[in-house]
C-alpha cells in the first residue's frame, strides 16, 4: 500500500505540479506588461523548482538498478538535485533580497539590474554545490549517489556544514522579510505607490512560502536520524511540504495575482476588439460587393433601343449637307 501510495504520487503529484509550474512560467513570459525585474525573479524560483521536480521523477525512474550499475552517472544526478533544490533556497534568498531594497531604495531600485540576480542565484548554488562535492570525492565515500540517505559519520559531517550554511541563509531571509513587514507597517503605512503596493503583496506571499521552504529542508535532513519504519511518515511530510511549494507558488505569483488578471483582460478585450473589426470589415466589403453588382445588373437590363423621336432626329441629320445636326439659327436660315 505505501509502495502504491509513493507511486502513485511520482506518476500524478510531481507531474501535476510541473504543469502548474509551466502554465505559470509561460504566462509570466508572453504577458508584455508583466515583464519587470520583480517576475523576472518569480521565473527563476519557478524555474529552479520545476527542474528540481523534473528530477525527482527522472531519479524516481532511474531507481537502485541505475545507482548499482553507473555510480558515477548517479552522482551526477545527486549534485544535480542538490545544487537545483540549493538553487531554491537561493532564489527565495533573493525574492526577500528583493523585496528589501525596494522598501529601502524606493526610488531607486529601477537601478537593480538582473544580472546581479543571476549571478548569485545560479552562481552560488554552483560553488556551494562544488565544494560538496569536491569533499564527498575526498573522503572517497561509499555512498552511490551523494545524497544524505544512509551516510556514515564522516559523510553526514560534510552533510551537516552543507545543511547549516542553508540554515543561516534561510535564517537571515526570515530575518530579512519581518525588517520588510515592520517597515510596511510603521514608515510606509501611507505609501500608495505601484510599486509598494506590489512589494506588500509579494510580501504577503514569501511570508506564506518561507516556512514551507524552511520546514521542508530541515525535514529532509531528519531522514538520517530517524528509524526506517519512521521514513516513510518523513517521506509524505516532505513531499507533502514539497507539492505546497511547488502549487502555493505558481499559485501566489500567478495564478492569483492581479496584474496577471489584468493583463489576461486587456488581452481578451484586444482579441475581442480585433475580432469584431475584422467581421465588420468583412461585412462592408460583402456590402460594396453587392452594391456594385446591383448598378451593373441595373445598366445591363436597361432598354437603349432608339426610340421613334430618335430616329426622326437621326433621319433629319443623314439629310443635311454636313451629316451634322442642325443649330436653331440654321433653322431660320433655312426657312427664310
């Protein structure tokens, strides 16, 4: 029954979740209007959980098998977990980061450029992640892939500085966001600006995500202090913290946020907008198209026949010298 459970949750949770994490991605990305520095860094939390996802479904598929027969290439996806699931805490390191220098540089943090971000968002993981494993390749551990399941004492002692070193980024995040909330609160109360109004909402949202993200690594470390028939109970905690990340975000930054709503309605009314222009256009022409039918119709089905008056004129015309009608003083003339 556990076995099914733990299926079950591979083959529908983490797939559901990556779909949630992708629409989000995609919709951030096409909106014009939502591209600022502020999603930016949103896409880039979403972007280091939905790899992360990704691999804990391929890891899943890999199974023991693949462990026992490539050890190398199993360390290769365990750095791989860990430096996206380091990513994770980084960029959420970043979206607190964020949000204080725009409460302290009100007017200036347009300044920030993203490349900043970049860097120590995907840059740092990967130096925390190479001095793991550097020291792992050092102490010629037995452990198949590097990941903290099973470690012996010096294994878990390289675990453990990797495990504190996040504790204190996390750590000094909390700090950051109640700094965040207390000046919300007492020095910008009476701030109505766009962007402080955006800044109390992503605040609002790190303040429901950062213990999830908090609680979810301190879980997993507890894996190896605790009895194999505890393990199970460990894996539907951290799992169960790990869908809330993976849905509270997409949900938070996207899904319920109004400049995305915004955005999907000023889209909407545009299609709608195109598309009653273009029936009318398509309408007006099928009008003039008819109209001109009609006049040709109307010119074909006319009687030009000459009539008896008509023919008179034209027989006194073939009988002047001229074959030229004659003016009113010709007349005169003429009967004279």
């Amino acid at each position: 029954t556990e076995k099914t459970v733990v299926k079950m949750w591979f083959d529908y949770g983490y797939p559901i979740i990556c779909v949630a994490l992708l629409i989000a991605l995609a919709m951030l990305f096409y909106f014009k209007t939502l591209r600022c520095l502020r999603n930016y860094i949103h896409c880039n939390l979403m972007l280091a959980m939905l790899i992360s996802n990704t691999n804990y479904i391929l890891f899943s598929y890999f199974g023991m098998n693949f462990a026992r027969q490539n050890p190398d290439g199993c360390k290769a996806v365990g750095l791989y977990l860990i430096y996206f699931n380091t990513a994770i805490n980084f960029w959420m390191f970043v979206e607190g980061f964020y949000l204080l220098t725009v409460v302290l540089w009100t007017y200036r943090a347009h300044k920030i450029r993203l490349w900043y971000f970049l860097l120590f968002g995907w840059g740092t993981p990967l130096v925390v992640t190479s001095i793991y494993a550097v020291l792992m390749a050092l102490y010629d551990t037995e452990n198949l892939c590097w990941l903290p399941r099973n470690m012996k004492a010096s294994e878990l002692t390289i675990y453990s500085i990797f495990v504190i070193s996040l504790s204190i980024l996390l750590s000094i995040n909390f700090f950051i966001v109640i700094y965040v909330v207390w000046t919300l609160c007492h020095k910008l109360r009476g701030n109505t600006t766009v962007e402080i109004q955006q800044v109390r909402k992503a605040t609002r949202a790190i303040i429901v995500l950062l213990p999830i993200l908090g609680v979810h690594f301190l879980v997993t470390y507890l894996f190896e202090f605790v009895s194999p028939a505890l393990e199970i109970y460990l894996f539907y905690i951290t799992n169960g913290l790990q869908a809330s990340q993976g849905i509270m975000v997409p949900l938070l930054y996207c899904f319920l946020n109004g400049e995305v709503h915004t955005a999907i309605r000023q889209k909407w009314a545009v299609f709608q907008e195109h598309r009653s222009l273009k029936a009318s256009l398509s309408h007006n022409l099928s009008g003039k198209k008819s109209g001109h039918s009609g006049i040709r119709s109307s010119f074909d089905n006319k009687d030009i026949s000459p009539t008896l008056n008509d023919k008179t004129e034209i027989a006194q015309l073939s009988m002047t010298p001229t074959g030229m009608r004659q003016t009113p003083l010709a007349k005169i003339e003429s009967s004279v």
